[in-house]
C-alpha cells in the first residue's frame, strides 16, 4: 500500500502567495496574510507543525479530542469497516451494524428514559434536528404553537440555522438578516429568569429549553448547586422540552457518558457530537426520550421527515466504538475526575496575576482565565496576545473575547498540565511587559 502524508506546505503555497484554503471562524482579511500554522502530526496531548516544532494541545483541538490523538486502533476500526463497507445511507429502513451497536451503546448509558437515538455528523446539526423535532413533536401532539426556543447567555449550539438563532452571543447572530424570530436568551445562572421568560412568552408558546451542562464555547461557566435541578422541575412543570446539549461535556470530559448526569435530572433529549469520537470522523446526535418519540413510532402519519446524507455512517460510528471502548478500557471517566482536580487546582495559582480577573474551574476537564476590565480596555491587551505568546511557546490555548480557555485531552499527566499552566503564566507576564 502506498501512504500519502503531506508533510510539507504545498509547493504553490512557497511564494507567499495567499493559499485556497478558507478557513472558517476567523478573520480572513488577517489569516490570508499566512503564515497558517500547518498541523501536521499528532501523537497523545502532542501536536507537530510542519517545521517539526512540538505544541501542547491545551485544547484537544476544538473539545474534542478526548482520548488523546494518535490512536492506532480507532485508525484500524476505521480501515477495517471502511474495506467492508466503506458508507451507506440510513434513510428509510436501510441500516449498518455500527450505527445500530453505537444507537444501543449510547442508549444503555443515556440519562435519558427509553431512549432512542438520532445520529449526524456533528453538534449544530445534532442541534438543529433536536430543535425541529421539539417543534414537530408538539405540532404532532395537536399543539403546533408550541415553537418558542430558549437558550442561556454565553450558550453556544453550534453555527447552522437554528444554532445561530439560539446563540447566547449576539456576536454569532447579528448580519444574517432574520434569523428564528421566536427565541429567547435567559441569563445562564438563574432558573428564575427562564421560569420567568416562559411565563412571558406563555407556556403555550414555548417549545424546549436548551441548556449545556457547563456552558464551554462561551466561557466555562459552572452551574449552581441546585441550577439543573430548578430549570427540570420548571420545565415540567409549564410542558416545556428540556434539551440538554452535551457536545461539549460529554464522553468523560467530566468524569461520565453526557456530563448532565452530574446534578441528577433527566432530560427529555441530549445533544452530542465531539468526544463520542474523539474527533477522528466527524460524528454526533441526539439521544430522544421514548415519550417524544412515541408519536412518531407509535402512530401512523408523522414521519419526521429530517435528515443527512451522511447520517450514520457506518466507519464514523466505528471510530466512535473504538473511541468509546478506549474511554472505558481505560476508565478515563474516573482519570477525568481526577485530571478535573488537578487542573482546577493549577489554574487557580493564577487567580493572583495582575492581568487575571477571574479562573472558573473544577467541573470537568476544562477552564476558563479571565483578563481584567482593565488590561481590556485600558491596556489594549487582548486575549490573541496571550494566545499567540503561548503558541510561541509551545502550548495551545483558545481565546475568546474576555479569557483563555483550556479544555486538554483527559490522558493529560500532573507534569503536563503544569507545563500548560506555567508557560500560561508566563505568556501573561510576557504580554504585561510588553
Ligand atoms: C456546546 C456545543 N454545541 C454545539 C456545537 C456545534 O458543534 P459543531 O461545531 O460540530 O457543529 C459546539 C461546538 O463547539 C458546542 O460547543
């Protein structure tokens, strides 16, 4: 068999001309004057540019890599069903094995009650779908009112339709034109406030609430004790769907299957993507509680007439197998707890910087440092300043507008995760000094 690594920027590329390649979420105004920063090889909590330099993935690329790169075997069962059956569709009642063992696997673990499962390639879809089939459920149940859809401050449900139109960022959703008009955005951190905001739009209106356990994309935000278990009650109570979106805080990036099962509720459906796969075939879903399934497999006349091409691929849900039963050889839902812990611990050591407001951290594999008001605003120093000493030093972070976020592989050691965090600190006096 011959091998075709690209090691090396293309030839075309070496004049200095801007490259093909538009790369998504970024300024291309900027990124277009290059260099790109070519990843070419990865191995563990390791990444390789093309010049050979070695970074540490404080990120796991964008959330998702959680058992770590590299993976031989999540290659081989790739390759494997790939030779035996390389893709095919599941509309209708075509099925493949990996989809129907993965719908089973992710079934038995769900916090879900009777559980079934809708497979797609990534989070927005997955949103997308669990947002239309909240509205169609309720329209099959005589109640097609029923389509408000809200979301929290900071939430972010990927970039499709509907998940820019429940965007807790107005950042993602001002220049579009219309978007979804019937939605709203409740503070992240008082159940009050959605309890209040269903009232006003009219329970009758209201068709789901959609809610990440730990809100990541926007800033690591953690729950209060009693958050979930408030917004559950109040879901029931006024018949609204409770949709949790897992993509981020699933597949033991906090220590179980969806995140969620950490405040004891039990939604009626759960978003997933990212980790169920940990990114080597680009995957996800929705797991659908058996009462909202119910009209459209128990009664005649209400197909849900939704989905992709590319739904339950059959070598993605083996990637998935392979990664999950990586995650459960190894227990990395247990290592996760305890990689939480320590993580938690070395971030709050620069709770004392003077460039850092705030750390939030200590539940799940991740964190956010916030930058003061003051550095700003007043000092003009932003968050890709830090970044970028960062990389120069060889540790990717994520930046957003107002902090550094980290969300490492869960096989991350005590040593690595000090690396990541002392040259954090010193990117930061770096950047101060300057
Ligand atoms: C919580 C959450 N939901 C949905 C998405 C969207 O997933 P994707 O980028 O695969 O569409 C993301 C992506 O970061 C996410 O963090």
């Amino acid at each position: 068999m011959t091998e075709t690594v690209v090691s090396s920027v293309p030839a075309a590329r070496r004049t200095g001309e801007p490259g093909r390649l538009w790369h998504t979420f970024c300024d291309m105004n900027t990124v277009s004057r290059g260099p790109e920063f070519v990843v070419a090889r990865a191995e563990g909590v390791w990444l390789w540019d093309s010049s050979g330099d070695r970074y540490l993935d404080g990120t796991a690329s964008l959330w998702y890599c959680n058992a770590g790169h590299g993976r031989r075997e999540i290659a081989d069962a790739v390759h494997r069903q790939m030779t035996l059956l390389d893709s095919y569709t599941v509309y209708g009642d075509f099925a493949n094995l990996p989809a129907l063992e993965l719908s089973e696997r992710l079934a038995a673990h769900a916090p879900v009650a009777d559980p079934r499962v809708i497979l797609t390639c990534g989070g927005g879809e997955s949103i997308d779908t669990a947002a239309k089939l909240a509205r169609r459920y309720w329209a099959v149940t005589g109640k097609p009112e029923k389509t408000h859809l809200i979301s929290r401050t900071g939430g972010y449900h990927g970039l499709h339709g509907i998940g820019t139109s429940i965007s807790g960022m107005e950042r993602f959703r001002a220049g579009y034109g219309r978007l979804l008009e019937d939605t709203s955005v409740v503070p992240h951190d008082s159940a009050a406030a959605l309890e209040a905001e269903i009232l006003r739009v009219g329970p009758e209106n209201v068709a789901a609430f959609f809610a990440e356990p730990v809100v990541g994309a926007g800033g690591v935000y953690l729950p209060g004790p009693d958050y979930f278990t408030e917004v559950a009650r109040i879901c029931d109570r006024y018949g609204v769907l409770f949709v949790v979106d897992s993509v981020i805080c699933g597949f033991a990036r906090m220590g179980n299957w969806f995140g969620i099962e950490r405040f004891g509720v039990t939604p009626d459906m759960v978003v997933f993507a990212k980790g169920v796969s940990s990114g080597y075939v680009p995957l996800g879903g929705v797991v659908v509680s058996g009462r909202i399934a119910d009209p459209f497999w128990n009664r005649e006349g209400n197909p849900f007439m939704h989905g992709t091409t590319y739904a339950g691929h059959p070598s993605a849900c083996a990637a998935a197998m392979a990664n999950l039963d990586i995650l459960e050889r190894e227990d990395l839902f247990t290592v996760a707890l305890e990689v939480e812990r320590h993580l938690d611990g070395a971030l709050r050591t620069l709770a004392g910087h003077p460039l850092v407001a705030e750390v939030r951290s200590g539940l799940g594999v991740m964190g956010a440092v916030e930058l003061t008001e003051e550095a700003l605003t007043e000092r003009g120093i932003t968050t890709a300043d830090v970044f970028a000493e960062a990389r120069s030093r060889g540790v990717v972070l994520r930046p957003v507008p107002r902090a550094l976020l980290v969300s490492p592989p869960l096989i991350i050691t005590w040593e690595q995760i000090d690396h990541l965090v002392s040259t954090l600190a010193a990117s930061l006096d770096a950047v101060s000094s300057r």
